[in-house]
C-alpha cells in the first residue's frame, strides 16, 4: 500500500466514523439547538493527533443539549 491510499482511507474512515456519531458545522454554533454561549471545546483522542493531525477539525460539546459536533476549518 502506498502512503497516500492509506492516508486516504484513514480520512474516509475517520469521517465515516465522525459522521455516524457526530454532526459537522462550519462555525462555532450548535447544529442542533443553535446556541453558541453554551458551547465548549473536547479533546481529540491520541490517534486522531498522531495520525490525522492534516486533517483541520475541531471537536465541540454543547452543555444545552448535550450533544457534540465538529467544526471544520
């Protein structure tokens, strides 16, 4: 396997797994219930660092509906 097919598969698999337990956004508001004061930064894992640390997400909880999101760019 060449770097860049098991990179790409990485992102893809990484975004399959993001999309079935997270929304995506482009700002900093919650998907789901819109509110911007109530939301707070989350740590990425170790794995998502080492290995996807090209890809530009950020992971975000909000505390009003208790549900997490992640903002790209």
């Amino acid at each position: 396997m060449t770097p860049y097919l098991v990179s790409s598969l990485l992102v893809s698999s990484f975004l399959m797994i993001g999309m079935s337990v997270r929304q995506f956004s482009l700002a900093r508001r919650c998907p789901s219930c819109k509110q911007t004061h109530t939301v707070e930064r989350s740590r990425r894992p170790v794995w998502v660092k080492s290995l996807l640390f090209f890809v530009p997400t950020r992971g975000y909880h909000c505390y009003a509906c208790n549900k997490g999101f992640v903002k790209i760019g």
